[in-house]
C-alpha cells in the first residue's frame, strides 16, 4: 500500500508542479499584451488630447472670425457715416460761401 500511497503522492505534486508553472506562463504571456494595452491607452489620450486641442482651436477661430465680420460692418458703418459728415460739410461750405456773395454789396 505504500507504493501507490507513493505514486499518488507524485502525482499530485507534479499536477501541482505543473499547474504553477502553466499559471506562471500565462502571467508572463499576459504582461506583453498589458504592455501594449497600455501603450494603446496612452496613444489613445494623446489622440484624444490632440482632438480637445484642434476643436478648441477651431472654436478659437471661429470666434475670431465672428470677431472680424463685426468689425468689417463697424468699419463700413464709420465709412458711410464719414461719407454723410463730408457731404454736410460740402453742403454747409456751399451754403456759406452763397450767403457770403448775397451779403457782399454789388458796385
């Protein structure tokens, strides 16, 4: 009896043995891939960073350019309101110089 005692014995230590060591191997062929998992996250937040950045600067310049038409039509308005001053200013001249030649005396 004490020989298949014994043999039971071995046996169950190499199942163990064995068991342990096929464990370890998965471990070991596990980390490579949570190597590259964690490469592909952190290529993963950099794109994603890169993203934020480009909508921000897209954001960024369609405000600038919301900022420039409001100019361009406050520029055209200083434009036509010059163009109106100038004009009065030629009329009110012309007025002036007509009520000048009707207060000089004629010889």
């Amino acid at each position: 009896m004490s020989r298949p005692v014994a043999l039971v014995f071995i046996l169950l230590i190499l199942i163990m043995t064995s068991q342990f060591e096929w464990k370890q191997q998965l471990v070991n062929e596990s980390e490579p891939i949570t190597a590259l998992s964690k490469h592909q996250q952190i290529l993963n937040k950099q794109e994603l960073i890169k993203e934020q950045i480009i909508l921000s600067q897209e954001k960024k310049i369609h405000e600038l350019s919301e900022l420039v038409n409001i100019l361009q039509r406050q520029l055209t308005d200083c434009k036509v309101v010059n163009i109106q001053n100038r004009n009065e200013s030629i009329v009110d001249l012309d007025e002036r110089n007509r009520l000048r030649k009707q207060d000089i005396p004629e010889d």
